[in-house]
C-alpha cells in the first residue's frame, strides 16, 4: 500500500486545531495543578490533620489511572449531583487535580532539598513560619524544581490525549475522526506522532533554557 503524503498534509490543519486545544488544556491543568501542588506540597510537611488529607490525597491520586479519574468526574459525578459536566470542564478538572498530586510531591522534594538552617536562621530573626516560607525557602524550592515541572508539563501534554475518550477534540480525537473518514490509520497516526514530537522537543527545549537562565545547577 502506497504511503500518502497528501493525506498527511490535508489532515494537518484539523490535527493542528486538536494540537492547539491539547496545548490549552495541558498549560490550564498544569497552572492549577502547580496551586494545588503547592498547597498540598506545603500541607505535606506541615502538622496535623491537614498533613494526612494531603498526603490521602496524593497517594490516592498518583495510584489511580488518570484515565478511571475523568471516568468519575464526567460520568460518576453527573449521576450524584443530577447536573451533567460540560467535557471540557470535566477534563480541565481531571488534569489539573491529577496533576497537582504529582507536583505536590516536587514541590515537597524540593522544599525539603532546602538547608534546614535557613529557615531556622529567618525564625531567629523573627520572621514567622509563613514569611519564611514565602520569602526564604520557596523561592530557593522553586528553582530546583523547574526540571520536574518541565517534565510534568510533558507528561502531562501526553497524558492529555485520554481526554479524548470524553469527547473533547483535542489532537488524539481529531486524529480518530480523520481515521473513521479515511480508512487510513497510518498515515494519520504517524502525523499526530510527528505533533506530539515536535510539541515536547519544544517544551522540553523551553525548559532548558529557563534552567539555565536561572541557574539551577549552579
């Protein structure tokens, strides 16, 4: 069977219009889940009750499929609340409370990687527990933990294309209808391999760039 360019480039601009939502969703899900991350990151390390509901939550999350999570969220929710979930809703939620257990656990890492001495040394200086997180070690966390980030982003971009399974059109949806028309798998899956690639490389090469501007290594 001949290979057909053609088809990979006509498919282009529907695949590039799934990309684009693909790219939305991933940068909305990834932008909560760094709150969500943080606090939970926080929580983690703190005392209390709220040490225990965060930890719940990132090893209930992180050991369940993201897949079964927009199952509940689209499907099971609707039937307790009797209020059907809008697709894109129920996958920005997936996503972003998927990836915010996931970025807790960076966040916690990369708090914890802190010298321990600089917050007791901004205590005796009388700043409280909240200024000396905000002010001493979260800005020092934060530039260690740009690479994770970096690679959840792209985990993240990958993993999006579950969503697909909800209805939403982004480049995995896009790729199945071109398919049903054509009857030409091939071809269109190569294409959206191709998306994908240059999407990550890209990501992944953004990354570096900002490790190295704010010299994570260093």
């Amino acid at each position: 069977m001949e290979f057909r360019w053609d088809l990979v480039w006509s498919s282009m601009p529907t695949l590039l219009s799934g990309a684009k939502l693909t790219v939305q969703l991933t940068s909305i899900a990834v932008f909560f889940g760094i709150i969500i991350g943080t606090f939970a990151g926080i929580a983690r390390l703190s005392k209390g009750p709220l040490r225990f509901l965060a930890a719940a939550y990132i090893d209930v999350i992180r050991g369940t499929p993201l897949l079964v999570q927009a199952f509940i969220i689209f499907y099971g929710i609707p039937g307790l609340i009797h209020r059907p979930i809008p697709a894109y809703l129920a996958g920005v939620l997936s996503l972003s409370i998927n990836s915010g257990a996931y970025v807790g656990e960076i966040v916690r890492s990369g708090i914890q990687s802190v010298d321990k001495g600089q917050a007791e040394a901004a205590l005796s200086l009388g700043m409280s527990n909240y200024q000396t997180m905000r002010h001493i070690i979260l800005p020092q966390a934060f530039r260690r933990i740009v690479p994770p980030l970096g690679n959840e982003f792209i985990a993240l971009l990958k993993d999006s294309s579950l969503v697909s399974v909800i209805a939403l059109e982004e480049l995995v949806r896009k790729g199945q209808i071109i398919i049903g028309r054509t009857f030409r798998p091939f071809e269109v899956w190569l294409a959206v391999a191709m998306i994908y690639f240059v999407m990550t490389f890209t990501v992944s090469r953004l990354v570096n760039y900002v490790e190295k501007r704010m010299n994570v290594n260093a």
